[in-house]
C-alpha cells in the first residue's frame, strides 16, 4: 500500500519534472524513474508473478555477481579478524582449489563486494569487531547478493541452522582442510 501510493506520487513528480523543463530529463525525473523500476519490480517479486532477481540485482548494482568464469578459479572472500588464523583459512581454500582474498572484517567486506563482482563465496568468522559479527554479515550479503554461497565459523560459538540465512551453512573452529573445500566445492557445485 504505501509502495503503491510512493509509486503515484513519484508518478506524478516525475510527469511535472519532465513537463516543466520540456524535452530535457533532469536528474530528478529521471532518478524517480528508475526508482519507479525499482519498486515496480520489487512489486512484481513481491507478488509471485515473476522471478527476476538476477534482474534486480542488476538494476540495484548495476552488474552480475557470482558468475563462473570459463578458466579462472572462483573467488573466496575469507572474512577473519585473527592473522594467524586468516592465513591459515586462506591457505585452506587456495589448496581446495579456490582463490582467496582476505578482509579483517565485516565492513572491509562489504567494501570488497561492492567492488568486485567474481566472488563466488564467503568464509567468515562469527566474532569480529567492527560495525557487525560475521552472522549479520551473512544476512547482508544473502540479502543483496543472493548467489554468494555462506560459510560461517566459530570456535566459540554453536550457530545452528535456522539462525543462518538460507543456504548458510556452519562449519565448527578448529576446521580440517578436507572439510573447508569439501564444503567450498558443495556450495558453489564446481
């Protein structure tokens, strides 16, 4: 309901925009176009009547995320505020097959995906410092980018299956390396 009536109003803004400076689209015609776009498709999503999501993403991004790529080997982001433990993640992944990049924590993260659109995977730890722990990061990156396969870890906390966004999964600290690729090679289905 309160889409629908934005929606009318933005209309309508949008329609008195492009009136009044004639044939030339200013930038607030047409930003509420393309929110309009926006929240029609949202709308659509909402109500079962289509399933575009890689369309969404891209119309909220601008680009594909998670796509294989012929010849090149997919991308981990290894979320860790521990060095030493970092290190040892990253070597874990690269041995399975995977390329690693690192992040400390979860805002340097965000700051990788937003920048790349090769990752294919998330591994990260629970407890980090920053502006949110490694659960809220997952809910993140499940919301807006949905093909990113979730690894989560801890070593000091049990997180059981319904508190992981869907598709999640939770592999216990201290990890083996058979368990990290066999992991990494299910989720993203080499």
């Amino acid at each position: 309901m309160l889409l629908a009536t934005f929606a009318q109003g933005a209309d309508r803004a949008s329609d008195c925009s492009s009136a009044a400076s004639g044939s030339h689209q200013t930038p607030v015609a047409s930003t509420t176009r393309e929110l309009l776009q926006f929240i029609r498709m949202e709308q659509r999503l909402d109500a079962g009547v289509t399933n575009q999501t890689a369309s969404l993403r891209e119309l909220r991004y601008g680009k594909q995320m998670a796509q294989a790529v012929p010849g090149q080997r997919p991308v981990v982001l290894v979320v860790e505020d521990e060095s030493l433990i970092r290190t040892t993640a990253i070597d874990m992944v690269e041995d399975a097959g995977f390329e690693a990049i690192a992040a400390s924590d979860a805002d340097e993260a965000i700051r990788i995906l937003e920048s790349r659109n090769d990752i294919r995977a998330i591994f990260t730890d629970v407890q980090m410092p920053g502006s949110m722990d490694g659960l809220r990061l997952a809910r993140v990156v499940r919301n807006r980018w949905p093909p990113v396969a979730l690894i989560v870890t801890s070593g000091q906390t049990n997180v059981a299956e319904g508190h992981l966004p869907t598709g999640g999964r939770f592999l216990r600290k201290p990890y083996e390396a058979a368990h990290v690729g066999a992991l990494l090679q299910e989720l993203i289905a080499l």
